[in-house]
C-alpha cells in the first residue's frame, strides 16, 4: 500500500533557536500544515498567555493548525505542583488555540513506587485532566516513555487505564517512534493514536536500552528504528493524523541548514513508503 499523502507537523523541539514565529513561518514555507509548541526550548518557548496567543493568532493567519503544546511533566505524579502547572498549561493550550496537550510520564531511576502505585498515580492524574481539559474542550495526548527506567512504557497499559476509566474521548496515545522501539511494544494501536513523533537513530552501535534523546536525528536511510515499518503499520491500520518530526540531537539542532535537513527527510520518508 503507498502513503504518498503523510501528513507532517513539526515540533518545535525540530530547531529550539527559531522563535515560535520562525517555527510558525517556516512550517508555512514547507507546505507542512501544522506545528507542536513547546514550553521547554529556552527562550523560545510559551512561557505565558500573552505568547501563546500571539503564537495563535499567527498559526491562524498562515493556515497552519496548533496540534498540542508539549508537555506536562510529570503528569502521572500528581499533587498540588502539578495541578498549578497543568492548569496553567491548560491555559496556554486554549489562548494558542490548540488541540491538546501532551502528557509526559516520571522517566527517574529513584521512582520507588510499586506497580500498584503507579497506576494509582495514573488513574489519578486521567481523572483530575479530564475535568480540566473538558472545560476548554481539549484532548490530553499521552505519551509513553520507552526509557528502562519510565514509570509508564507501554501503550498498551497507557490504554488500559483510560479506557476502565472511560475516558477514550478525552485521551489518545502518541506513538514515538524512539520510545516505540526502545520500549520493544509491538502493537502499534493505530485507531487510538491522536500524534505520532518521528525521529531516528542513525549509529548501530547505541542499543535500544542504551539510546538517549541526545541520539535522536532526522530520519534518513540509516535509520536503526524502523520509522518506515512503524509508520507503514500505523498508516495501514487506520493512523490519519499528523507526523510531528521531534529530534533532540545537537547535532540537528545546529544545522546550519535546517529547512533543508527537514525537506530531505520528509522526501526520504515520502519514497520509502511510496
């Protein structure tokens, strides 16, 4: 089956040096129809109302679809600090004119919860978003993190807690496709993923348990995730939503031509599944 029709978004974690207007305005240059902010790129990032609704208004005037802000960390540790931040998050979201927000879990190798208590900690957080995301009508994007020491790794059981919570219209997965491979979860949940993350790792000799966000580059042939099957997979099994690029590697970061590196891997990504 061909998929000459992905639809790609960048996150702005693509080039923390652009402004959100530089992000903005390149997507618009690229043809690429849609943008994730993000409050934790230095000075670039949402840091209150005012930005996140200058960064709207502009999306709106160059076409371009604010999918999420990214992200509430810890969201599956919840207390009194993570309430205010997500309420003010929430905010942010709404004033940009966003889908959603995404939700990060506790990535810490000192996390001496059970397995009990982390799923407590899980149910608690998806109830106490659902009430605060409804009141803007906004979705929660959950991410699994696929890192050993992750307190949430997998989909599947990110989806077996909404959905005994009943709450499969306010949540949806994002399937990473770093975390995907690092976690080694085979099922790809296609229907119930509002955002896929793409990024690559391009040297053989870092392990999947061993491969950090400072490895994650753009896609191209030397990709050891998989990208191509991953998204092949979920295209075929129903995914319509965006393909977000999310690279942490420094070397990315200092591209000196960027819009290109991003245009080359859109096109290697464009062949492969042609």
């Amino acid at each position: 089956m061909a998929h000459n029709n992905l639809n790609f978004a960048l996150n702005h974690m693509v080039n923390p040096r652009w402004t959100p207007q530089q992000l903005i305005e390149t997507a618009a240059e690229m043809g690429v129809r849609a943008v994730e902010l993000r409050n934790d790129v230095g000075d670039n990032s949402i840091v209150d109302v005012a930005s996140a609704r200058r960064a709207g208004e502009l999306a709106r005037e160059h076409g371009i679809e604010v999918l999420s802000l990214n992200a509430l960390y810890p969201f599956n540790v919840w207390n009194a600090e993570r309430e205010a931040q997500a309420d003010k998050l929430i905010e942010w979201v709404d004033a940009a004119g966003g889908k959603g927000l995404v939700l990060c879990p506790l990535v810490d190798a000192n996390d001496s919860r059970d397995g009990k208590a982390r799923r407590e900690g899980l149910e608690q957080a998806l109830i106490a978003l659902d009430e605060r995301l409804g009141r803007h009508d906004l979705k929660g994007f959950v991410e699994p993190l696929g890192f050993p020491i992750s307190s949430l790794r997998f989909k599947a059981e990110a989806l077996e807690v909404i959905d005994a919570l009943g709450l499969a219209e306010r949540f949806s997965l994002v399937h990473d496709t770093f975390h995907h491979q690092g976690a080694g979860e085979q099922a790809v949940f296609a229907r119930r993923t509002g955002l896929v993350h793409v990024s690559g790792l391009d040297d053989p000799m870092i392990s999947f348990e061993s491969m950090l966000d400072e490895h994650r580059v753009l896609v191209d042939e030397r990709d050891q995730l998989d990208n191509v099957g991953q998204l092949r997979a979920l295209l075929s099994d129903g995914f319509d939503g965006y393909v977000s690029f999310e690279p942490f590697a420094p070397a990315v970061h200092q591209h000196p031509e960027p819009e290109q590196a991003l245009r080359e891997s859109m096109d290697f990504l464009r062949r492969a599944l042609a």
